[in-house]
C-alpha cells in the first residue's frame, strides 16, 4: 500500500480535546496522482513526525527551513492549499520565494505535485497536518514572510462556528510566526464569516489593519472555490493585515 494510501485511510487516534477547523477526507488517488505521488512525494512532502493523530504535529518538531528547501529565502506560507492552484501559481510567478502549502486533504496534495511536475515548478514543499500545530510549535518565531488563507471552510451552520479558523486565538498563532512587517492575506465568499475575520483583525493588538476590505490580491488566481461562489453571486472579501513589530 502507498504511502498515500496509508495516509488517506487511517482513522486519527487517539481524538483531540479541542475541535478542528477541517474534516479529514480520504480518497483514492488517480493514476496520475499516484504516480505523480510515487515520484515526488518524498523530495516535496514533509515527513512531519507525529503526535497521536494523524494530521498532528510532535511538538518537539521545528521545521529547519534552509535544510528543506536547500536555500535561504522569504517563507510564504498557505493553509488549506487545496488542489494546489493558487500555491503553484504563486511559487511560478515568484521563483525568489519558497512555499509552504499545509494541506489534510490527501489526493489534493497528490494533485498539487501532479501541477507542480507539469509546472516544473520546484519551490514548493507540501505537509498533511494541522495547521494550527504548525504555526504553534513547527514553525520559528518570526520566520514567515506571509501567510495566506483562500477560502477557508466557512462552516456555516450556528452549531459548527466554533470550528472556523481565523479567530482571535489563531490571530496570536499567525502573529507569533510572522516576521514585523509580515502580511497576512485572507479571503472568503461567506459575508458572515468574513465579518468574523474584518473583527477578528480589527481586535489584534499584533496587526495593523485599515478595518475594511482590501482590493483583490492580485496574485491569487480564481480557483474552483472562488468560482462557486462567484456562480451564486456570493461577494469575495479580501483582507490583509501587516505584523506590527514587537
């Protein structure tokens, strides 16, 4: 059995006390995935050690930079990176820059190596976890140059909102590894939730932030979610905020 395989049909154990902003989902892997898997995976997913479940991090884990990409260079980092659309785009666009796409849903980290290979693009390293455990222990204080999240599950039903992402807790997690001057970009089609995130900014002390929207980020490409909500006429709400220095 693959690798991927392994990964994608293994039930997380033992549970965590605190709820999750994702579902982890599973899912075969396509001939291309597969092999596209088989190729790269070892050179472009991080074998992050783990700590009980299977999208955690072991906490005595800090991600050595340099010693993974093979270089010094500003870190842009993206969580939920999906099928890869907008992080491969990115690193294309913007060889001088490395790439960390945190990602639980294992066939589109499959898919991201598949655009990556057929990109030829080589500055992007891809890790199956929890992104919240990254940016508490995995990640240096101070060694993210961005931070990016494009459509973040909204979870839109009353009940299931504590799950959402981007709250003030995680305002302090993204604060503690951003660099001063470090940009944290968000977008969302869900006006609700990205009323959340416009408060959530607005309450940091640790982002400066006008308080409004900000214009499309140019850099991000329409990806599947962008379009589905752009297909019901949802409106797309971009916020950015600059790490203040300490």
């Amino acid at each position: 059995m693959s690798t991927a395989s392994t990964l994608a049909r293994v039930e997380p154990s033992p549970y965590r006390s605190q709820p999750v902003s994702f579902t982890r989902r599973g899912g075969r892997l396509t001939e291309r995935q597969q092999a596209a898997w088989d190729a790269l995976a070892e050179t472009y997913v991080l074998d992050v050690p783990r700590h009980g479940p299977n999208t955690s991090v072991d906490p005595s884990y800090v991600l050595d930079q340099e010693a993974v990409f093979g270089r010094r260079a500003p870190l842009v980092v993206e969580i939920g990176s999906g099928r890869g659309e907008a992080i491969v785009h990115a690193a294309q666009q913007h060889p001088e820059l490395d790439f960390l796409g945190l990602e639980v849903y294992v066939p589109g980290v499959a898919q991201t190596l598949v655009t990556m290979r057929h990109e030829g693009v080589t500055n992007v390293r891809l890790a199956i976890v929890n992104a919240a455990e990254v940016l508490t222990t995995m990640l240096p204080e101070g060694s993210v140059h961005e931070l990016r999240i494009w459509f973040p599950d909204p979870w839109h039903k009353k009940r299931h909102q504590k799950r959402r992402l981007v709250t003030p807790e995680f305002a302090a997690l993204a604060a503690r590894v951003l660099e001063p001057g470090g940009v944290w970009r968000l977008a969302t089609d869900w006006q609700d939730y990205a009323d959340q995130m416009l408060e959530v900014l607005a309450g940091s002390p640790d982002f400066e932030f006008t308080g409004d929207w900000s214009e499309r980020f140019e850099g991000r490409p329409q990806t599947r979610f962008e379009g589905k909500g752009l297909a019901v006429d949802r409106d797309i709400r971009d916020l950015r905020a600059v790490r203040r220095t300490p």
